[in-house]
C-alpha cells in the first residue's frame, strides 16, 4: 500500500513540474522568442502598426509620468503627517505606497 502510494505521490509530482514549464522558453529543438509579463504579450499578440506602436509608446510613458506624479504626492502627504523621528524611519527604509506597489 504504502508503495502505491509512493509511485502516485512520484506521478502526481512529476506531471506537475512538466505542467509548469511556459512551454515556449525554448525547451527542445524549437526556440521561441517571448515574454513572461502579461503586458507584452497582449501589446505583442496585437500586432500593431508602426503608428499604433508610436500612439501605444506615447500612451505608455505618460502614464508612467501620471504615476510618478501620483507617487510624490502621496509622500508629501504622507511626510505631511508624520512626526520626525517617523519621518527619518520612513526615509530610511525608502517606503512607497502599497498601493501602487501592487
């Protein structure tokens, strides 16, 4: 009994690594260029035209402009409402909102 339950144990472990893989990472004589990151896949799958890869790049850097934006204000609030010894804990470990980490 307890060898039946080994060998599905092996079974069940095994099949779970091979499900694992990406399949695309260039396992075998096939090699695939890809990425990981849900992202660029989608904007990659899409195929876009040069002028839409342009309008996307544009888009894409001001929202991150947005997002800095967004970032230095939410420290300046922050640090608005913290005491000083506070502040110099939260400067020293570099905190940034979990918010936006997410």
């Amino acid at each position: 009994m307890i060898k039946k339950l080994l060998i599905l144990c092996f079974i069940i472990v095994g099949t779970s690594t091979i499900q694992a893989h990406c399949g695309s990472c260039g396992v075998g004589d096939e090699k695939k260029s890809h990425s990981h990151t849900k992202e660029e896949m989608t904007i990659k799958d899409l195929n876009l035209t040069k002028k839409q890869s342009e309008q996307y790049e544009k888009i894409k850097k001001k929202h991150k402009s947005d997002l800095a934006t967004l970032e230095e204000n939410f420290e300046t609030n922050v640090l608005e409402i913290l005491t000083k010894k506070q502040k110099e804990k939260y400067k020293e470990n570099n905190i940034k909102c979990s918010v936006c980490d997410d």
